[in-house]
C-alpha cells in the first residue's frame, strides 16, 4: 500500500511537469503562428487545448482520490495540495496560448500583428516561452533560484506590455479600430501568461518549503499544521 | 475534537460566502465608479481588494490546516477540496473590479466609458453585479437551479462583449485608440468575470453532488473515492 501511495504522488508530479510541457509547446506554437500568419499551426494550437484541460481535470481527480483513499500529512500533502491549486493556473495559461491562436486565425489571410508592432510582440512570445520553459523546470527540479528568474521574465514582459500601450496611444499610431483591439489583447495575453507562471511559481515554493509565501511575511501556519500532522502520523 | 472539526468546517463553508459577498461589494462599487467616472469609489475599491486577497490566503491555509490535521473525508473533504479550488477564482474575481477601478482612474477627470459604449458598459456592469449576488447565494445555500441562472447571465455578457466589438470595428465608429484599448480591455474585463463565476459553480456542483462535472460526461471515480473513504472511515 505504501508503495503504491507513493507511485500515484510520484505520478501527480510527474503529470504536472507533462502539462507544463504541453503548455511551452502550445505557447511557443502559438506565438510563432501569431509572428508568421501560420493558421494551420494555429490550428493546431486550438485543437490541442482540449488535451491540456483534459489532463488537469484527471490530475486533479487523481489528487482528490489520494486525499480520500491515503489521507497524506507533511510533504505528501503539500505535493497534492499544490497540484489542486497549480493545475488550474497551468490550465488557464494553456488558454492564453489558444487565445493567441483565435486571434492568428480571426485575421487570417492578413497578419495578425498590427504593423509598428512585430519587434515588441516577437519579443514578448520569446520570453513567453521562456516563462514556461523556466515554469516546466521548476517544476521537475523545484529548484527555487528558478522562482527569482520567473519573476525576472515576468517584469520585462509587464514593461514591453507598456511599451505596446505607448505605441498605441502615440500620436505616430496609425492602425485602425481593429488593429487597436487586436494589440490591446495579444499584449494582455502575453502579460498574463507570465502573471500565470509566477502565481504557480509560489505554490511551488509553498511545496519545497511549506512556507506559504517566500515574498511576503513567512507565516508559519502551514509549518505548524504539517508537523503537527507528522507527529500525529507517527501514532 | 469532532465538535471542533465541525465548526472549522462551517468556518470553510461561511468565509467562502464572505469572500464573495466582498467581491460582490468589489464589483458593484467598480461598475458604477466606471459609470459615473467616481474616482473616489474607484480609490476604495483598489484599497479593499488586499482584504479579499488576504481572506483568500487565510482560508487556504484554514483549508490546509484541517487537511492536515483532521483528514476529512466525503462530503468533509469536498468542502476542503472545493474552498481550495474556488479561493483562487474569487480573488481573480476581485481582481477584476479591481482592473476595471483602475481603468476609471487612469482616465480621471475623463469618462472612462467610450462614446456610445455607455448602454453596453452599463448593461454589462448591472449583468456582473448579478453574476455576483448569484454565486454568493450558490456558495451559500447549494441551490445547483443558480448553475444555470449563472450560465445564462454568462452567455448574456457573452453576447453583450461581441456587440462591443462589434461596435468598436464598425465604420461608425469614431473612438481614438485610447478609447478602442479602454472598451477592449473593459469589455473582456467584464466578460472574464462570469466566466470565473461559472468555473466556481462548477466547482461547488461537485461539492453539492460529489460529481465532477454537471455539464459534461460524469466522471464517477470522484464518488467513487469518497464512497471508498467513507466506508474506510467507518472502521
């Protein structure tokens, strides 16, 4: 019983990290078929969400299972407690990538990206796929140095997200209404996804310290909690 | 000890309602603040969304806490599970009447509402307040009936955000690019809102059933498991 336990947590992190994956192929894919006009890779984008949320609903029905069948303290109760609380941020930042891929395919046959703006979008889904690819990372090797890099990609997204927004209410704009809107939410979603990576990237730090948050003021409850769970385990 | 569960989880149960009673606050105060550019109430609604975000961390750790400490089980354990998965969408939630506070005072002493938006923005602000005011009543009282009136309002808002695009890309329209980014980002701003609040319905659908999904393929392993601990805890 104990090993099998032990499998199914080894599997809730083991499917994490694959859905961290999918997500930096599904990122990288959409943001280069955003660049290039490419539908048919937006398509597949598109099509491929499904998988994604499929897998976070299953991973979170094996966590829910590991809860009710093994009742896990300490660290073991971290793992699933975090992939409860990671999956739907890993979910959500698969959306954004589809999101991308709607607006590559809405355009299509004309670019995606307004015109004055390719430099600035190409380098934000650069450092998109990094965030994810960084996210994926932490996640196989919970090594929190990574934490500091997320939020690293994080603000130089957040001041290109800016500088799209500069561009767009200069007086040297000349996109039209439609060019405007599209900006206004590719930017969005590009900032977003980083935001995504980041939130996760706490509740990884919580799994590799339980210490609920590494910014903020340590609040020790957690600690508490799961100690007095360990001790209590040993009865 | 079991008197004490019992009240912890109440406590789970009533700081839920809580939060979305704020967030319900949160939204109506920012939807008439951008209505009326009341930048003063815009002001109160940035300052009250650190109360909703730290009554958003103090149940996870609650929720934590009573996982660690008292390994519920069944419907115990759905309540913990779904404090957890909901937590998170209430304080994006309040993120949101946040964002839309922020747009007002951005564009102080300006309307932040573009020029013949305002019908729109304002049916759209009055349909949010209802999503809000229905999920507090749905955490409150289980009524799955209010899944569906959440649905409704959410295809509502739907089709209220396309007529802004609508209006937006139309040759008639004659909003600078400021305007064009203000009505884009409000308008999925306003959206995004319902599609959180049904996420959550979702989630308390399965508290109130022990069903995973109500709306797609029923997946039985949820009850399943639950049956599995509840006769386990019988021993």
């Amino acid at each position: 019983m104990r090993e099998v336990f032990h499998q199914s947590l080894e599997d809730v992190q083991s499917r994490l990290v694959e859905i961290a994956d999918l997500v930096t192929v599904a990122i990288d894919s959409a943001t280069r078929a955003f660049e290039t006009s490419d539908v048919a890779l937006a398509e597949e984008v598109i099509e491929a969400d499904q998988v994604i949320d499929d897998k976070a609903v299953a991973l979170d029905e094996l966590a829910i299972q590991i809860l009710a069948r093994q009742q896990p303290v300490a660290r073991d109760l971290r793992i699933v407690v975090t992939a409860l609380r990671v999956s739907t941020s890993l979910e959500r930042m698969g959306d954004i990538a589809e999101h991308i891929a709607q607006l590559t395919r809405m355009r299509f046959p004309e670019r995606a990206i307004p015109k004055g703006l390719k430099g600035s979008f190409t380098k934000m889904g650069e450092l998109d796929v990094e965030v994810a690819r960084t996210l994926s990372e932490l996640l196989r090797t919970e090594d929190l140095a990574l934490v500091e890099t997320l939020r690293g990609l994080e603000e130089a997204l957040d001041e290109l997200h800016l500088k799209v927004f500069e561009k767009v209410l200069s007086d040297a704009w000349q996109g039209e209404a439609g060019a405007t809107v599209d900006a206004t939410l590719a930017s969005r979603y590009l900032e977003r996804f980083a935001d995504h990576a980041v939130s996760v990237a706490k509740k990884v730090a919580y799994l590799a310290t339980g210490d609920w948050s590494v910014d903020t003021d340590s609040i020790a409850v957690i600690a508490e909690a799961t100690e007095i769970a360990e001790a209590g385990a040993g009865n």
